[in-house]
C-alpha cells in the first residue's frame, strides 16, 4: 500500500520540541507542521514522517524547538541611546541624559535607523514579538512590519509635549489614527501607552481609560518602578501609585503594568482583583538599582506576568536570554531560597504567559494546533550546551542569543541559519556605527 502525504507549507525537525502545553511536555525528535502560517500538527518524528510533505524543510536536528520569545516591555527607538548614561539613579538618567538627547535628536529619521537596530537586534535573540512604548510609533510599525515581526505599539502619553506631539490630546488621538490603519493588521497591535502617573494628569489617565474600554484596547503604563514614585504618591495622593489609579478606576485586566517593584501587600491585591498584567525587568531594575520586584509573591496569588528588557538604554541589550537568567537567579539569591522563579516558571513567562499579558495567547505563545507558526529553533550542537539533560533548564542557565538559528514568524521563515531575510544587515550596523552624541 502506497503511503498518501499531505502537503504543507513548512516542517520544522527538532532534537527537543517544547509546545509550552499546561504539562510543560518535551516532544523528542519531534516535528511541527506549518500551513498557510499556521500549526497543523506537531509530534513525533517517528509518526508525522509517514503523514506530511513540506514544500521547505527545516531540519534542526540538534536543535530546541519553541515558541518565539515575547518581550512585553521595551522602548526599541531607544537603542541608538545605548550605553548613553550608565551608572545612574532612574531620575537623573532620566531628567538630566535621556530627556535631553530625545529633545536634541529625536526625529523621524532617527527613530527609523534605531528602531531598524532594535528589530535586527531582538529579531537575532529569538524575539518574535515585542511591546513598544515610545515616539513615532507609525515608523516603528513600519520598521517591525518589515522585518516581519510582530509588534503591540502605543505612542507615549505625556502631560508635556513629546517629539512627536505637541499635547496630550494630539498623542492620543494620533494612537487612534493608528488603531484604525492596524487594526485588521495580522503582526501590529495599537495600544494606548501614558507614560506614568508622574507624567500624566489624573485626567488624562481618566481618558485612557475610557478610551481602552470604548475601543477594547490595552493600556501600557509604568507603574511603582521606584521607591520614590511610590513616596511621592504618597505625599501627593496619600495613596500608593496602583491604590491612586485604582481610585480613578484605571486597572483592569487590560492594564500592562511595567515593573511593579514597589507593591504593598495591598497592591498585590489589587493587582489580583482587578487581573492586571505585569511586565518584570529585571536586567533594568538592577542596572538602575530601582528595586526587586515581589515576582514570587505575584505568581503565588496568580497574577499574568511577563518579562521585558526595556531599553538598549537601560538593560543594555534587547536580549530576552539575558533576562531570564537574571529573573531565576535575582529572586533565588534576594530570598535565599533556590528553589523559587524555577526554570520552567521562566520559560512560560516569555513564552504563554507573555502572549497572556499582551491578550494575544489564543495566537500565539505555544505551539499548539490552530494558533500562528511564532517559531524559533535553538543549535545545540554547542561546548556550553552539552550535555543536556533538561532543555528548561538549558534555555535560562546556559542559552545565548547567539544560538538562536532560525526564526519563523507568522509561518514565514524571517531567519535562517542566523541570515535574516531581505533586510540589510550591513547597512543598519553601518548605520548604527556612524552616530554619535
């Protein structure tokens, strides 16, 4: 009896497929299937062989195959700022350093060549999805577009004027002239982004929010990132940040809250009441010295948490890998305890948990039958890789960017064998080695 195959677009072959599935599984020698960018299968080797026919093949034979990474904070425009001002406190890495070079450089041209830098730089790391706050955003769209990456994208909201707008007004109602040119995009999410509440009037805060609930979109905000946010809402508001914009009836589950380090007992609860979404930095907020966020204490109480590396500025990189080391040892050393933030905790925060906290987890986030091909294969075939024992384990203690070999977004292959695809590498490092402060 002849063997009858179905065909399909693509077929990835790996060493350890990880679906991020609710048991955590290891599908060995596995396989998945992709058509029309989509999963249609996905098992063992041994079975799906006899089934499939791939138009392209990717055989990543010593390789993990995974969901693409999510960074559900970050600020990409900003990469052209790395290294700017390092070894200071937020406010005056802020005030006196960043403010200042976004006033002296911030334009149209600037953000393309940086956002460029941002993309190809994520995009290498194994990052398929990114949530973006900053200036400009329709060219920071336009760049991720390109690349073929996915992007959640909200024009900062500030109570003063930006380089991009003159009012708070004009910021708001150009994120709603980008909400209707993306919003039957399949890779570019609009959100609304204010700032902070130190940035932005109660009433402008109160508009976000009615505005996210007309339209049903995300709200993108930092929120308790240092002990002095926290004081000075407290000599403003008598109230903590999250206890002030809950009074506003600002927090729901639509509220991405970045870093949350300072948070009382009753914030936690709060947070857990109202189902917001944190995004954790921890690369940041120890570069910066802002604070250790209470991460075991939020997934104790069951709160969506996702990591982020905010800025080239801050972190310094847009490294996911480098993050996720950081998240399993930085809350295993600051509560003496090993055994908490384990490996797997990890993984599913860049991962489902991640596409949870950017409410697009019915898409993507894992590898399941049904939902968009967000791929990325990592080599093994590496001194510091081997021998393996357990891939969690491997991807947050001993995984680089660098050995991120193929990306497929959206069942389209973006990078293979570490070549991205119909964009010039060259030209934007070139680029990027040519500016100066």
């Amino acid at each position: 009896m002849t063997d009858i195959f179905m065909d399909c677009d693509l077929i990835i072959k790996g060493k350890y497929v990880l679906p991020i599935d609710e048991k955590l599984s290891v599908i060995k020698d596995g396989m998945v299937i992709i058509d029309k960018g989509k999963i249609i299968d996905l098992g063992e080797k041994r079975i799906l062989a006899k089934k499939y026919n791939g138009k392209e093949i990717i055989d990543a034979k010593d390789s993990i195959v995974m969901p693409g990474l999510i960074n559900t904070h970050t600020h990409a425009a900003m990469s052209y700022f790395r290294g700017l001002a390092d070894d200071l406190p937020l406010k005056i890495w802020l005030e006196e350093y960043i403010w200042p070079a976004e006033a002296k450089f911030l334009n149209p041209g600037f953000i393309k060549q940086s956002a460029e830098l941002a993309c190809l730089e994520m995009l290498k790391s194994g990052i398929t999805c990114f949530n973006d706050m900053y200036f400009f955003e329709e060219i920071t769209a336009s760049v991720a577009e390109q690349f073929g990456l996915r992007a959640v994208l909200g024009e900062a909201i500030l109570n003063f004027p930006t380089p991009s707008c003159a009012t708070p007004a004009e910021t708001i109602n150009k994120t709603l002239e980008l909400y209707q040119k993306f919003k039957n995009s399949q890779l570019i999410k609009v959100i609304l982004a204010p700032h902070s509440i130190y940035t932005c009037a109660g009433e402008i805060l109160k508009k976000v929010k009615f505005l996210a609930d007309r339209y049903n979109l995300l709200i993108h905000s930092h929120i308790s990132e240092t002990k002095k946010e926290v004081e000075d809402s407290q000599k403003k508001y008598l109230k903590s940040p999250i206890e002030y914009l809950d009074s506003l009836n600002f927090l729901s589950d639509k509220v991405i809250a970045a870093h949350s380090v300072w948070l009382s007992g009753n914030d936690l609860k709060i947070y857990q009441d109202r189902g917001v979404k944190v995004s954790h930095c921890p690369m940041s907020n120890m570069k910066l010295a802002s604070g250790v966020a209470l991460l075991p204490q939020m997934i104790k109480r069951g709160i969506t948490v996702g990591l982020g590396t905010d800025s080239a500025a801050s972190n310094n990189t847009l490294d996911l890998f480098t993050d996720m080391r950081a998240c399993a040892l930085l809350h295993k050393v600051s509560n003496l305890d090993p055994t908490l933030v384990n490996a797997r905790q990890v993984v599913k925060m860049v991962t489902i948990n991640g596409a949870k906290v950017l409410n697009w987890d019915k898409e993507i986030g894992s590898l399941e039958v049904g939902k968009q091909a967000d791929i990325i294969t990592i080599n093994l075939d590496q001194p510091h890789l081997l021998p393996l024992h357990d891939p969690y384990s491997h991807l947050v203690y001993c995984v680089n960017s660098a050995d991120v070999e193929n990306v497929i977004i959206n069942g389209r292959i973006i990078m293979k064998q570490r070549e991205v695809k119909n964009i010039d590498e060259a030209k934007i490092i070139k680029q990027a080695k040519r500016f100066k402060i």
